[in-house]
C-alpha cells in the first residue's frame, strides 16, 4: 500500500494519535532527506517544499487528507455533483490542520503579541499579511492570510514561491487565527533592502529567464508559463535588492494553471 495513503487511513481511525503524528513526522523527514517525493510536485519544485521547512510539508499532508476524505464521503453518500465546492474544501482543511498543528505545538492563540515580543513590531499591515521585523534582523515575520480559494493552494504557493524566488524563501514556522478568527499561516523570509522599485521591463526580463511571458499582451502584471501562473507581480511586489542590483520578488500569486 501507498505509504501516504497509509497516512491518511491511520488518520482517519486514529486521529492525530502519538503514532500518528510520528508516523507524520517520520515520512516528513524522509521528504525532506529526499527519499519520499510528494506528489503535487515535480522534482524541481520539491526544493520549495523543502526550503519551506517541516511545518509547510506536515500541513500539506493535512490538507490533502481533508479534500480526499471529503471527497470519499462525498462519494458514499451518492452525492451527483462534481465534487465538493471551493468553500467545503477550504473550511475542512483550516479545522484539520489547526487540530494537527495543536497537537504538535505549531500554533498559537495569541500570535500578535508574541511574535512582536520575539521579532519586533509590526512594520506593515494589509489584506494579505501583518509584517513583523526588528532592526538588525535578517529576517522579517509574516502572519499570511490566504487569498487563494483553498488552504492548499495558500501552502502550494509558498512552495511554488520558493521554487521561483529561493532568494527570498519563506519558511513556515506555525499557525494561528486572528482577531477575526482569520486562518493565518506564520513565515520568516529574509529581510531585503530595496534600493529602488523594479521596471516593467526589468520584471519582464526576469520572469522570462524562469519561463514565463506576459498573459496581457504587455500591458498588465500577470504572467504564463506551461505549468504555473505568476500574477500581482507589479513593482511593490518586485523591486532592486540594493544588494545585489537585482529584481527581487517578495511576494506574488502563484499557482498552477490547471
């Protein structure tokens, strides 16, 4: 029997029982030391799921469990639709995961305080993301809403992010809810200092380099490639590492185009 599959039925009887968790843990161990592949990526892309670090590979776990085990009881109930909707899916991955993360010490109910306690204050706030950082650190903090229509999809585009741009990786370090009981995925990723906002040109020229063109005739800030889609890449997303002198993507929508 398939090993990940095997996880899912031990989940499924046992819950997130001791052996459960371990048996999680031991198979994302083993991912990451490159003797499992998970099946949503190719080869190049398990670098981002790597880079993401353990939590980001334990969640996805998670949140491929819940669509699958929707799905199943989707089917034994003799449901006619085409499956369960975006929001289903959504919903029953935000609650198993924070029930994995709980019992492996991955989130936090009062993530705010904590973290500008640990990291520094919030130096950026929007829709997206809260941004934590410090002076003299090398990293910054995000608390991450997803704004993608499932929970695996938010952790896929880390991994596809990281894949793109390991120049400003992000690593997951837990979970948590907001003052809005928002579902927040927590990140460090490094600190880059911007010597100047990036150009259309200069954008295009990078993104082209990765295999992507323009999906708006030139005109817009959304690109294609055969297997993903970068979009939201205008120059507050991409800007010059001061560094380096190079564009540098902080943070897009990516996602694979089927």
């Amino acid at each position: 029997m398939d090993r990940l599959q095997q996880l899912f039925d031990a989940i499924a009887e046992d819950g997130f029982s001791e052996k459960t968790l371990r048996d999680i843990s031991n198979y994302v161990n083993d991912i990451q030391n490159g003797t499992e592949d998970f099946f949503r990526f190719n080869l190049s892309e398990h670098a981002g799921l790597c880079k993401g670090g353990a939590p980001l590979i334990g969640a996805s776990i998670v949140a491929c469990y819940a669509r699958r085990s929707l799905t199943a009881s989707g089917n034994a109930t003799g449901s006619e639709t085409s499956g369960p909707a975006n929001w289903e899916i959504d919903e029953a991955q935000e609650k198993l995961i924070e029930k994995w993360a709980r019992s492996t010490n991955l989130w936090e109910d009062s993530s705010e305080q904590i973290l500008t306690e640990e990291f520094g204050p919030i130096i950026a706030q929007g829709a997206e993301a809260k941004v934590y950082y410090g002076d003299g650190n090398t990293s910054v903090v995000k608390e991450r809403a997803s704004i993608y229509s499932t929970t695996q999809k938010a952790l896929d585009a880390i991994v596809l992010h990281n894949y793109l741009f390991p120049e400003t990786a992000m690593k997951v370090i837990g979970f948590t809810r907001d003052g809005d009981g928002l579902f927040r995925i927590v990140l460090t990723q490094p600190f880059i200092r911007c010597l100047r906002l990036a150009t259309k040109e200069e954008i295009d020229n990078m993104v082209v380099a990765k295999g992507f063109h323009d999906n708006w005739q030139g005109q817009g800030v959304n690109y294609i490639s055969e297997r993903l889609s970068l979009e939201d890449m205008h120059p507050a997303n991409v800007f010059i590492d001061k560094l380096t002198g190079k564009p540098t993507c902080i943070d897009c929508i990516v996602k694979f185009t089927k």
